[in-house]
C-alpha cells in the first residue's frame, strides 16, 4: 500500500486553481487546521498540523494534530473519547489553511476546558481605561 | 474618546477564564482571525491580524487584517467593496484565535480568485503514486 504524501509547493497557478494538495506550511513545519462541525458548521477549534499529522489524518480518517504545547503528535480524542472523524478536508485559496469537516465521537465536544466548542468567550465592550471586554456566549 | 487596546498576556486562568482580551500574538505579532459568514456560518476566509489591526477592527467595526504578503494593515473590501461588517468577536480557550462573525458588502464574497468563498476544494483521494488529489467543491 503506497502512503499518502503532500507534494511540495508549486507555482501560484498551481497552488490556486491546480487538484494536488502542496500545503504551505509556516517556519515552524505547521499548518492552520480549522475543525468544524459537519452537521451544525459550528467551528470547534482551531489548532496545527505538521506534514505527518497531516498525512496520518488522511491515511486513518481521524483528526491528529501537532501539540505545540506538548511537542508531539496529537490524536484528537485519544484520551477524552472526543476523536474527530474526518468527513471532509478542504483547503484554502494559497494552501495555507484546512478546513476540516469533523463528526464528533464521544460526548460530542472538543475544549480542553470542558465546554463543547473553544470559542466561548465573545468581546463585549471596552472600559473606561480601553481594555477590551469579553463577556461568555 | 480612549481607544480600545488589547490587554498583555496573564496567567493561564486569567486567559482561559477571564474576561479581559489579552490576545496571544505568535512571534511575528499576528494572532489567527477566521472570518465567517454571521447569517450561513459559511468558513470565508482565514487571515491574519497585528495589535493594530485588531484594535482598528473594534474601533470601526470593520475587519482590518495584516497582510503578511503585502507588509501592511488591510481594510478587507476596500478596493473590492467586499467590506466585512463585524457582527460579533469570539476568542478561544488560550487566546489565539479569533471566529469574526461578519456581513459582507458587495457581491457577498471574500475570495481573491474571485470565488465567494476560500475553502472551495476539497481532498478527494490518493493517486497512485500517493500525491493527494484535490476536486471542486
């Protein structure tokens, strides 16, 4: 069986309207991978994938990711039961951002917080001093 | 009038549980921004924001990015009439990611390729030589 590989950057045509996938990744290897929900489009969580997270997502249909916390590779939902099932994968006008289409296993969330979705927190306002204010959703 | 500013980095309850923004900036000054469709929930776009652009984005309600290919603060929709009204503001867990909820002006669309929406492939499967393929979405 022949492994799944990105291919390496090309030209601006290529990179735009051309069918490889050349992911481009940052100085750090990574890449910008934004989970969404694929029944309610709720966007779950933002995080980052190397080349071989990228690849072991494609090969298995389930979400890894780099940990640049832990700096290691990342099965979503290894240890809460919260895994990602891939539905579909997009990517973005200059391949630098994917765009993943995820079922949720588990008790359907994904914060390390406890709460279902990452963005919980929405800006507010600004005090009287200009701090900007959050306030929960 | 003070203007809004963003508040510095504290402890990690303050940034996962406060209700002040104090943004996590990477080491180039820019925090992720995803732009999203308020009414569709639509994934439009992914792009970047500095301190400034940011703050321009709350002041205005108008989303302001930097442009990393450019070296520049960006008005999104200022020569495309594509202008991204800023419905509501969403930050993650750690502080480094925005979810901008947005109406856009003009033909609705968000895409320099002149598509209504960034994210239009997807991963369609392996050739034989393990390239990965990409089709329309």
């Amino acid at each position: 069986m022949i492994s799944a590989h990105v291919s390496p950057q090309g030209t601006k045509p290529a990179i735009e309207e051309g069918l490889l996938l050349m992911p481009k990744f940052d100085a750090n290897g990574l890449i910008t991978a934004v989970a969404v929900d694929a029944r309610t489009k709720d966007i779950l969580m933002v995080a980052h994938m190397n080349a071989e997270a990228l690849e072991k997502t494609i090969a298995t249909g389930q979400a890894w990711y780099w940990s640049r916390s832990r700096g290691m590779l990342w099965l979503k939902g290894e240890t809460s039961g919260q895994i990602q099932t891939i539905e579909e994968i997009r990517v973005d006008c200059d391949q630098d951002c994917l765009l993943l289409l995820v079922t949720v296993a588990g008790d359907g969330g994904c914060c390390h917080t406890g709460r279902q979705q990452c963005f919980y927190r929405r800006i507010d306002g600004v005090s009287d001093e200009g701090a900007i204010r959050l306030a929960f959703v």
